[in-house]
C-alpha cells in the first residue's frame, strides 16, 4: 500500500510505515537457522587420558616430531666431541657440539634442534641411572623440531660417524606425523651393530 506524502507536491508516493512489526516473529523464528555450517568441534570424555582432535589426531601442546636419544653401545660416557647434525626439508640445521657450549640452543633461539645431557640408563643394555655424572655424559636428549624425513648424523672421536634417516610415524585416521622417539646408539662394532 501506498499513501500520498503531505505537504508534498501531487502524485509522489512513498511506502506506507504502518505495520513492519509483523516481521519481528518472522526475523526470530529465522535468525537460529542461520549459522555456522560447520560441524560441531569434537569433545572428549573428561575420564579419557588422551585426546584427539578431528580425524583421530593427538591433541596437546606442541611436541617435537622426533625425541632423539643419542648414547654409545659399550656404555661408555660420550665422547665430548660428539656432535649431532640435522638436515631435514628445511635445509641442514647448525650442528649441536657437546663440549661447545655456544651450540647448545633453546627454541627460543630459533633453533630446530635442542640436545642436553640426558638423564637415565647409560649405554645401550645399562640400567640405573647413569646420565650426567662422574665427570661425563652418558647420553644426549635431542628434541628435533622437525616436520617430515629427518637425516640425523653423529660424529665422536673413537666411532665410526653414525647416519639414520628417520621417517614420521602416522597413526589410523590422522593424516599428521605423530611426535615418536628414536635412538641412534653409536657403535665400535665392526658391522656397526
């Protein structure tokens, strides 16, 4: 409908004002089917001590891809030269030198390789707790921040230099790396067993 406007020259029409609160039901039935077309975000059971994300992936806070232990097979301290070498998609990562300190880095130095000194069993087959200590290191902790196939190479005087290339483990229905840990043992043997 339409009325004429007052005080306005013959013949100009504007909408008619009565009656747009008949919209209002109309606006609140609608505006709750509006929404989000996503599916809800999955939930956990509070008694469950793991959680996923969408897809069956780990949810948590952010771990390295790889947690690197790094120790001899007679159970002998590392040598203090010994250095580990990363390379990974990125490029060669700076090299981690046991007995020089300006290499030991922190991710908040940018780093994508942190070794330590690792505490636990010594060599491979030694219980106890034998980490640092007695003047020496018996192991090195690596975290490898890394985010696919990882080349670690170690090098220390009396072994021959160690390279393992690491590959990412996946899990059912998650198509992310899962973090895993991996050992790299340096060995005297003749066959490097």
């Amino acid at each position: 409908m339409t009325e004429v406007a007052r005080g306005s020259s013959a013949g100009y029409m504007r909408p008619m004002r009565r009656g747009w609160w008949w919209l209002l039901p109309l606006i609140a039935v609608g505006l709750p089917m509006c929404g989000d077309d996503a599916p809800p975000s999955p939930t956990t059971s509070s008694s469950s001590s793991s959680s996923t994300g969408g897809g069956g992936c780990p949810m948590g806070p952010p771990e390295a891809l790889f947690k690197l232990r790094v120790s001899t097979d007679d159970a002998a301290q590392l040598p203090e030269d010994t250095t580990v070498t990363v390379r990974w998609s990125a490029g060669e990562e700076p090299a981690f030198v046991l007995n020089d300190p300006t290499t030991h880095k922190t991710l908040e130095d940018g780093s994508n390789v942190v070794c330590a000194p690792a505490l636990g069993s010594g060599g491979a087959g030694q219980g106890g707790a034998r980490g640092v200590g007695g003047g020496g290191t018996w192991a090195l902790a690596c975290d490898l921040w890394t985010s696919g196939t990882t080349e670690v190479t170690v090098t220390a005087t009396g072994y021959p230099e160690t390279v393992e290339t690491f590959k990412p483990e996946t899990i059912d229905d998650c198509e992310m790396p899962v973090p895993s840990e991996v050992e790299l043992i340096l060995s005297n043997a003749p066959d490097g067993t």
